[in-house]
C-alpha cells in the first residue's frame, strides 16, 4: 500500500458500510420532499422579488441536493481495490466537509427569522459566529479523520467532534430562547394571535429540538464509540437542517399569502357593502 495512503482502512471500510444505505435512504427522502414542495415553491418563491430570504432559500434547497446526489453517486461508484478505496473515501469526505459548509445557509436561514422578530438586534446577527465555528470544527474533524496518521486519531477526532457538538447545541438553544422569549411576549401584548407567529414559533421550536434529539444521538454514538451510530445521525444532521429550514420557510410564506388574500378579500367587501356616494 502507498505510503500516502497510510491510514486506518477500517475507517474507510466501516464508513463506508453504514453510509452507503443511510445516503440513499436520505436522498430518497430529499427527493420525495422536493416532489411534495415543488408547487408551493414556485407559487411562493419562484415568483417573488429577490431578497436576501430567497437566496438563502434556493442555495440551500438546491446545493444540499446536489451535495447529497453526489455523496450517492460516489457510494455507487465505489471501487473494489484498497488504494482506490481509500482515495475514493477522502474524496467523500472531502464533499462531506463541503456539505458541512453549505449546512451553514440553513443556519443563516434560521437566523434570519430569529432576527427579523427581534427588529433586526445586531446582537443577534452577531450569533452566527457560533454556527461558523462549530462548522469550522467539524472540517477540521474531516481532516483529521483523512489524516495518514495513526497515533491518537480516534481521540483528536472524538475531542472535535464534542466541541463541533457543543458549539452547534449552543447556536440552537440560544436561538431557541430567544423565539420562545419574543413567543411570550406576543402572548402577554396581543394573545398571541397572529396565524404568521402561530406558525414560525411552532416551526422555530419544532427545528430546535428535531435537530437536538439528533445531536444528542451523535453525542452517545461519539461517546460509546458506536460509530455506526455516529455515522448514520451525522449524515441525517447534514440533511435535516436543509430540510427543516426550507419547509419553515414555506410555512411562513403560505400563511402570508393567505393573510393578504383575506385582507384583500376583506377590503373588497367592505368597498362594495359602501359604495360612493353619485352626488360626490
């Protein structure tokens, strides 16, 4: 074997082992929810005028397919000899960290909510320096588990791993705080009536604690040293977020749409029940 392929094959091998059905299981169902949301999508957003909302909607809809359509096609396409398995491992790793990074459009995207409802604080903004740390950690813990180095890498790796985890568990929980805070005080001022904040504070609340069940599974698989565990809840954290976002996102604008279509409704009305007056 290669001297620059030097690395724990049972790594790779495992990896790959647990991967290969949990990817095409979760395209799968990447697909199936684009299939779903493809009519609202283009009612709601296609149409729309560009925002900063939109962008962040489309980027993160469309690149974590295509992230996990190749994540597949590398798995499928995985060849028998050991170097080449090898190279081919690092090479899915390496679109894993990418993913890694683009999972950082849903947190923005997440962000973006928390900050509208609380009149656009720029202490809130400042919030998603925790998210680009945490993402930060978890590249690092892709090349460290690609490393050729054998000596204490299964440790290096759990220690990032945790403080990937923490950093993440931090982001959410202090984002879901903040929602539930700006919740209560909606219901103290107004009775918490508005469909529209119905709708993001049962969306915002049900993101954190889907995405927390998930990393505390992470956390146990990390911590046992079950790694078919950490494998499988690490590929649905990559996807799920995305996924959660988007679907938040269009919640929110088809609520919208139909508030305005009942205002305009409304408005008609009462401009018919009090027509001008001919003398005026």
């Amino acid at each position: 074997m290669s001297a620059s392929l030097d690395a724990p094959l049972f790594i790779y091998l495992a990896y790959f082992s647990y991967a290969m059905p949990v990817i095409l299981s979760l395209s799968v169902i990447l697909l199936y929810d684009h299939a779903l949301t493809i009519g609202d999508e283009v009612r709601l957003v296609w149409f729309a005028p560009w925002s900063k909302p939109k962008a962040l909607f489309l980027f993160t809809r469309y690149t974590m397919l295509l992230g996990a359509i190749t994540l597949w096609v590398l798995i499928a396409a995985l060849p028998s000899g050991v170097e080449e398995i090898l190279y081919a491992a690092r090479i899915y790793l390496g679109v894993l960290a990418f993913l890694f990074t683009l999972a950082l459009s849903a947190d923005a995207l997440f962000l973006l909510r928390v900050y509208a409802i609380w009149n656009q604080n720029r202490n809130v903004a400042y919030l998603f320096a925790i998210a680009v740390l945490a993402q930060a950690v978890n590249i690092a813990w892709v090349a460290v588990i690609v490393s050729p180095l054998r000596g204490g890498i299964m440790q290096t790796a759990k220690a990032l791993a945790f403080t990937s985890l923490g950093a993440e568990v931090l982001f959410n929980t202090i984002l879901f705080v903040l929602v539930l805070l700006k919740a209560a005080q909606h219901r103290i001022l107004d009775g918490g009536g508005s469909p529209l904040l119905h709708v993001y504070y049962r969306d915002g609340a049900g993101y954190y604690l889907a995405l927390l069940v998930v990393r505390v599974v992470i956390f146990i698989g990390c911590a046992i040293e079950d790694w078919a565990l950490y494998v499988v809840s690490a590929h649905v954290l990559i996807l799920a977020p995305p996924v959660l976002a988007t679907r938040m996102f269009l919640n929110l604008r088809r609520v919208h749409e139909y508030e305005s279509l009942a205002v305009g409704s409304v408005n008609e009305t009462q401009r018919f029940s009090h027509p001008p007056s001919l003398s005026s």
